[in-house]
C-alpha cells in the first residue's frame, strides 16, 4: 500500500479557505470518492464543479446527491479517464485506498489533509452545523494521520464498561441478548486496559463508551472524570438508550467540552428520553438523537465452517470491521468479536485481537493489514448490503448459544 504525501503542486490546485473548499479553476472534471457527511459537504461547496460520487456502499451507488450521479467503485473505473479528478473524503482511507489507486487517474487527493478546523456555513439536509464541522475535523485527523509516518493515530475505539442493558434487543450487534449474568467491568479494569493503551497510541480521536447502557455502570462518572483528562483522547461519545436519567449532581462531569451524546431514540422502550434531552440541551451538552437505524441480523453466532477465502470476502465487505474494541485487556477488529470472546461463543484464537499493550507497529499491522478474524466464521456478516431487519425487538430471557472453552487454538 502507497503512502502519498500531498504535493505542492497539489496543494496548489485546492485552497481551503475559512469555510470553503475550492478548486481552482479546474481543468479536469471532478469526483468526489465517499457519499457521507463530508463529501456531501464538499458536493454542497463546490456546488455545480462535481461530475459525480464514488461509492462503496452498494445502497448509495443506486442513489442521486443533488442530482450528481454516484458510481460504485467497478462503474467508476469505466467513467473516470486519465483527466478525472478525485478528491477522497472517506474517513476510513486505508479501506478505500486500493480501489482509489485502481482508477483510470492518477490525480486524486485526501481531503482531510487540506482541512484545518475548517469552519462551516453550508447546510445540508438532515445535519447540523456542529456536527458537519466534527465530522470534517475527524477526516481531517485520519487522513492526516494516515500519511503521518511515526504516529500511531486511532480515528475511534468503543470501550465496553457493562454487559448489562436496560433494553434485551434479541438482535443487538453488541451481542447483550446473550449475557445470562450480565456484570459491569470494574473501574480499575478500565482504566488500567485504557492507560496501557494510550501507553503507545499517539492520538485517539473518538472514545466510545458502550455497553449495553453505559448509565447501567453506576461508576460511569468516575470514568468520564478520568477519562477526560487524558490529553490523547479528543472526543468522548457516550452511546445511550436514554432509559435512565442523567444525574443531576453530576453534571459538572457530562459538561465538559469533549463530551458528546448519542442519544438512540427506541421510542415506548425508550422511557426516559425527554429528560435524558432535556438535561442534554438545559445543559448544552452537545448530543445526537435518532432512532434505530440499519439494524441487520449481525447478532446471530454460528460456525459457518467457512475456509479463509470465504472469511477474506466477508470481511472485505463487512461495515464493522473498523469498530475497534478494547476489552479484557484486548483491542478486536469489532463488537462481534469482542463479545463473542467475553462469551466465550467461539473458540480462543490469538488472531481475534491484540493485547493492549502492543507495540505501535503491532497495533498499526491489527488495525490495518489484517484480511479476516478467524471470528468473521461464527459471524453474519456486516455488508452494506445486508437486508435490514426490524429494530429493536425485545426477548425476555437471555438467548442461548454455544461455550467454548478458552483453548489456544490458533
Ligand atoms: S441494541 Fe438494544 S440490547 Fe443492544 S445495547 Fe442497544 S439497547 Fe441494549
Ligand atoms: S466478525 Fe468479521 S464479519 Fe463479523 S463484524 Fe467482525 S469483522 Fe465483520
């Protein structure tokens, strides 16, 4: 894989301004590879300067933005000749950087390595300037670390803190429906699995905290309180079903400027939200809320007995794939692996995570090299395609599934 640090000549064809991006008078037609909130905002810039997206979501490449087409990475390489230009905006570069390189032009650039606290005054539909601006400030920081030779930067980690949730979805992807005795990770636990982390990792742009409900930990204001003096750690986003109130007492900690809320609205379930809300905006603690969205059956274990080419594949079009997860003292590709191990749902191999502790290049050949998890066998699958399935869907007693023992089988 190529490292391509951007060039004067290149920079000298995209002039960021404070809050627009332009081309300068370009001579060759332009896409724009990622259809998210930053290559919507780009599109929404450069307004009518756009021949058009490329996508890798198969569900966004049937689609119109502004009535710019948008290709898939196949239909791309048939439109796009040798005078295209392609401005990558995908947070995830490393996963799109060999199609990019696939593509009948050599000219293209990262966006984010042009940003810089790139202020805001394009609306687009759905979003809020806040937000536009994080999610910008967030390509800003993988791209630029990702072309960063010495620093080992993480665009996001979930950190599980309880197996315990409020709700039992019989398809959670986090796997909860599975715990019989769901317990809470012990503060201790946390934080010393999250310092040996940030022993070697320069930079973590998003911290997540996840459970289950995080609020079921009843030691989740100690851990924000440590966590938000870690200097490494830019943003932390607390995942919650909104079914237990804020703490009032406890607001100094929610207040502080790295906090943000993402608030998952599963209406009657969700018995709490308009307190959880109100507290957020009486407060002006920055917070997103939405309803359950593209929910897939990815909460289903089972061996598939699948070979390692049929792994490759899975994992190749899997959406979860770059949802690092640290627990136990371990850092997985993803939830599913993760849980299914904290289960012990599948049997022990080595190759599933990386000690937390690890050295830089370790942790950078785990979080970008690898090609499948022996795990991606017990697992559905993630693909951008998957059929979506009703949200949400309660089960009373815990699912059952299959223990292993933790045997080193690798
Ligand atoms: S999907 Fe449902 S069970 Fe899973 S963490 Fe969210 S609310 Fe809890
Ligand atoms: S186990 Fe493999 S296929 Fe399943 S979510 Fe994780 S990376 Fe994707």
């Amino acid at each position: 894989m190529e490292n391509r640090v951007p060039d004067k000549h290149r920079l000298s064809r995209i002039n960021v301004k404070t809050s627009i991006l332009k081309i300068e008078k370009p001579q060759k037609k332009t896409y724009i590879y990622g259809l998210g909130t930053a290559g919507k905002w780009l599109a929404t810039s450069l307004r009518s300067e756009v021949a058009g997206f490329i996508d890798s979501d198969k569900k966004k490449s049937t689609k119109k933005f502004n009535q710019i087409p948008v290709y898939s990475p196949s239909e791309a390489k048939l439109v796009l000749d040798s005078n295209s230009y392609v401005i990558v905006t995908v947070l995830d570069i490393q996963d799109v950087i060999e199609n990019v390189l696939a593509l009948p032009t050599k000219d293209w650039v990262a966006l984010g390595c042009y940003l810089n606290d790139t202020k805001v005054d394009v609306t687009l539909l759905g979003e809020n300037i806040s937000y536009i601006e994080y999610a910008l400030k967030a390509v800003e920081e993988c791209h630029k670390a990702y072309f960063s030779k010495d620093k080992l930067f993480l665009k996001a980690i979930d950190v599980v803190i309880t197996e315990r949730c409020s709700l039992k979805c019989k398809d959670c992807s986090n796997l909860m429906q599975y715990y019989s005795s769901p317990d809470n990770i012990p503060f201790e636990e946390i934080i010393k699995d999250f310092d040996k982390l940030l022993n070697t990792v320069d930079h973590v742009y998003e911290l997540r905290l996840i459970g289950g409900e995080p609020f079921m930990n009843k030691d989740i204001y100690r851990i924000l309180r440590h966590l938000c003096n870690e200097k490494k750690i830019n943003k932390i986003v607390i995942y919650t079903n909104a079914t237990i109130p804020l703490k009032t007492d406890q607001l100094d900690v929610l207040k502080n400027h790295k906090i943000v809320f993402s608030v998952t609205d599963y209406g009657n379930l969700s018995r709490n939200t308009s307190k959880v809300i109100n507290t957020l905006q009486e407060n002006k603690i920055p917070y997103r809320h939405y309803p359950p969205q593209n929910w897939t059956d990815s909460g289903v274990i089972h061996d598939h007995k699948r070979n390692t080419k049929e792994m490759e594949e899975l994992f190749d079009q899997c959406c979860g794939k770059n949802l690092l997860t640290a627990t136990d003292g371990l850092l997985f590709r993803c939830p599913f692996a993760a849980n299914a191990h904290r289960l012990k749902a599948i049997p022990f191999d080595k190759k599933n995570s990386i000690p937390l502790g690890s050295s830089k290049s370790d942790i950078t050949d785990y979080t970008s090299k690898i090609s499948y998890l022996p795990a991606c066998n017990y697992c559905k699958g993630r693909s951008y395609d998957s059929p979506e399935i009703e949200p949400a869907i309660q089960t009373k007693k815990p699912l059952k599934y299959k223990v292993y023992n933790l045997v080193d089988v690798s």
